[in-house]
C-alpha cells in the first residue's frame, strides 16, 4: 500500500506564528496571575493540551475575571470582546492570523465606505464572529447564493469571505450578487495557504483510493478538506489522532493520501503516516510500500 | 402553427430615445449644413434607412468634415473622437444611450479610484471602444475568462460591462478575477430591459419549435439573442426583415417563437409575425392559429 502525504498538511502561517506568541507568552508569564484564552487558541484539541500544560488555560466567557493575561486566539475577537477585556484590566496579547486582521480591516473600510457587508462563512465560526463583531452596522452572513434569497437587495455590497473558504463559495455568492445589485466590491480574503490546500488535497482525493484528513473535529478548516475530498468522490475519513484508524478502511486499496488542516501539528500527521505504513489490511500482501 | 411574440421584443428605452433625438434633430435642421451621424445611430438599416431619408448620413469617419451636427450615436464615441468633431467646428447633438453612459461614467471612476479596468464585452463593438476610450489608461476588453489567462496579474481590478452581455459572461470573468486579483470592484453595467429581453427569448425558446430573432445582422445585442436561442437547442433563424423567411423553416412545426433586438423596430416584428401567420408550412393543415 503506498501512502503519499500533501506537500502542505499541517501548520499554516498563522497557526504557527499563533502557537509561537502563546508558548512565548507562557514561558514569560508569572504563574501565580492567570493566563487564557477564550475559546481554544487553534481548533486542534491535542495542542490546546500541550498549551494547558504550560499553564495556559482555556476559558469559555470572561464570566467575572479581571486582570491576568488574555492571548486574543488565531481566530481573532469581536471588538467589544476586546474591549470588555481592557475595562476589566486584562492584559492583551494578540495572535490574531494576519489574514483573519486583513479581513476584518476590509470589512471595516467596506462599511466605512458605504458598502452593505456581505461575509462569506459560517455563521458561528470564531472568525466570522471576529469579523463582522468590528463594524458599526450589523453584517450579513452567508454561507452559499442561495441563503441570499428572500433578503432585502442592496445597491452597494461590500464583500469578504472568511480566510478558510473554498473559492467556489466567494465566486458563486459574488455570481449571485451580480444579478441583484449595481455595485459589487470584493476583497478576495481567502489565505492563498488555504487555496492551495486545498487545491492539493483535492488532486490526490482524485488520485489515491482513500484520503485521511487529519485534523481537530472542531476544525471547520479540517471539515472543509474532508468534505472536498469526499466530494471529489474519495473514500475519505476525518481523523484527529492515529487511534482512530481502522484496518477495513484500507481493504483492497493501493494508495492512501494523508493531508492536515492548518491546526494539524507535524507530529500528529508523521503518527498517522506511521501507523498506516504499520497497517497489514485484510487481503493486503504488503509487497507494495511508501515509496 | 401557433406564434408567440416575446413580450419585450422591439426597441429598447435608449434606441427610442436617440431615435427622437435624431429625428428632431432632421426637421429642425438647416438643409444646406451637413447633419450626420458617425457610424450608424443603431444597428438597424432599415431604421438608418429612414433617417437617410430625412436627410442625416452615416458617414464613416470625419474625413475633412467641417461644421454641421454631429449626433452622437446611441452606442457613444470616445472622448478624442468627441474632441476632434468639436475642434472641428461640429455641433454635437448627444444621443448615447444613458445606461452606456452610465458604463462610460463608472469606467472613468474605476480608473480614477486606482483600478486597473476591464470591460467585458467585444473589443471591436462602438459602445466598448466609446467605454475604453474615456481613460486615460488603456483597459483590458474581454469576451470570456478564457481571455484573461497569459495576461498580467493586477492587484485592485475594476470591472464594467458592455450594457448588452449576457450576465454569465460577466459572471465567469468576476469569478476568474477572483482567482487572481486581492481587490475587485464590478459595476453591473448591463441594461436591465437587455438581460429581461435575454431571460425572455431564452423561456420562449426552450418552449418553441422554431425561434426567430428579428433585427440588423450588425446588431450585437441581435446576435447574441440569436446565440443564446441556438444554446437552448432551438431551431433559431436571425433575420432583418420579413423577406428572409423561407416556409421549409416551419415545416412540421408547431409553435413559432418571435423576438426582436432592441434596435429592431415594431414594424418590422408586426411584418414578421404577418408574413409567418400567412406561412402554409409544407405538411401544415393550417388548422392551428395564433391564439
């Protein structure tokens, strides 16, 4: 069975630089005041653990603290997040993805500008929230042309898409918004890293008989590249760690390709990849191997 | 043989309006003083025709013209060709078409914004060559996306469209900019009554069993309907005017299908519709009529 891994699973950019602000920030922190985040600082379980372990906990509201250190997630936060933080004396260190910043900028020059802002994405990711928490006036979010039926039409519509979107999705809302409205800007926000992760992982979906898509289940990044890959028509599973690999699942097949999302360390993809090169499938003579 | 005439066929709101601007611009005028258009006023002869008759020529280029009017055609001149007629000594009498206008206007914004500009659209029609030749920048004229692959890459694109494409054709170009450019800002420049005259023909002719499209075979907007028709799958047939009909057309047919270019006048639809009426197709019992 050959295993073949997409040239870019694993950390992006921002979660790299991310992880890097908050071990740096832990290192540094005095440990008898608190350090946090709100929500987990990337979507990927097993390294929000290795953080926690460095004294970095993970806080669902700011509920009644005060004071202490707040590392502001990869995802970013809505503005008044942030401020309800500085009134109550916290200290901020922000890790926001600078592709997630540049989004929720160009939301903000969108609406300065008039626009009626458009944000392409899920409604309850950290990241949309982020976004559309920085204007003034309330933005619209979808996830695909067809949630734009029934709303009111808008003259001027300024859009943005959250950084992990497919192009497919941007292109068919703007497509759809061309037939509505006079005046369209876009900024095309999608991280060119998460373009081409996809672009690859869909190009071995189509060439390997089965795809593993390593990655936090709470990665919509992760999903995204399992969907995308099952689309292609790929048996794919979504997997967060080794220990979920099944022998069956490679019955009969010849190539496994394995990709990550942007919150997948290297170390949890090089186990995956270890442990399927380990794996005698039923029916397998195990005379082909990584080559 | 049952005949349905698209309710939109025949002219549009700008081609009336240049119409009565060039018709009293023919009776008020001074007949020993040249009037003229440069160009035809719309591409429909038999409407020129008319117009000749009433004293205003089609003249190919300025030549050594010298005083008189000028009626600025529907599809607009570009700005050097205007400056040139009024250095000239040539009165202009302006009949573009205010939705082309409009194309014009946005065009110039585009590039006064900092956008590089593409219009979408036949390079060689007037009305794109009056749009391009308002900036003070070259902009780049495409049919399709196709057209855009081998060209340079521009960060910040402004987009406009000839007032007559079919919205897919803007469409497609947008989503292909998307893939290439961080900033886009499109003006839907294409004319309202046009694409409902594209979204009509196109019901009528997945319904019929044979589509004529009536209107100058130097009509683009003519043209495409005719295209469009013919991409539904229908027998499409363009003619100008009643003579072309040939009865073979109609043979076994039971529904006739009749549309206009926004160019094309009432007369001449009535005549069509009159000459098919009285059409005995070869093997039609003549039992069915016109509802």
């Amino acid at each position: 069975m050959r295993v073949s891994v997409a040239p870019c699973a694993g950390f992006c950019f921002g979660v790299k630089r991310a992880l890097k602000i908050a071990f740096d920030a832990a290192h540094k922190h005095v440990r008898n005041a608190p350090i946090f985040t709100l929500g987990p600082i990337i979507h990927n379980p097993q390294v929000v653990a290795k953080l926690e372990q460095e004294g970095l906990r993970v806080v669902d509201d700011l509920g009644d603290l005060t004071g202490g250190t707040m590392i502001v997630r990869s995802h970013g936060l809505p503005r008044k997040v942030l401020e309800d933080a500085r009134r109550r004396g916290i200290d901020l260190v922000d890790a926001t993805c600078p592709f997630v910043k540049e989004a929720q900028e160009r939301a903000e020059q969108l609406a300065d500008e008039g626009y009626a802002v458009v944000i392409v994405g899920e409604e309850d990711h950290p990241e949309v929230l982020s976004i559309a928490g920085g204007l003034s006036f309330p933005a619209t979010v979808i996830a695909g042309p067809e949630e734009l039926d029934g709303l009111p039409k808008e003259t001027k519509v300024g859009v943005v898409c959250q950084t992990t979107q497919p192009l497919g999705h941007l292109t068919a809302v703007v497509g759809r918004l061309l037939e509505r409205s006079k005046e369209i800007k876009v900024f095309n926000t999608i991280c060119r890293a998460t373009f081409e992760r996809q672009v690859n992982a869909l190009g071995l979906a189509r060439r390997v008989d089965v795809m593993l898509v390593v990655g936090g289940k709470n990665s919509a990044n992760t999903r995204r590249l399992w969907k995308l890959c099952r689309e292609a028509g790929c048996d794919a599973y979504h997997i967060e760690t080794a220990e979920e690999l099944k022998p069956e699942w490679f019955e009969g097949k010849e190539e496994v390709g394995i990709t990550g999302g942007a919150s997948t360390p290297q170390w949890i993809v090089d186990d995956v990849v270890s442990a399927v090169e380990g794996i005698q499938a039923p029916g397998d003579t195990g005379e082909e191997s990584r080559p």
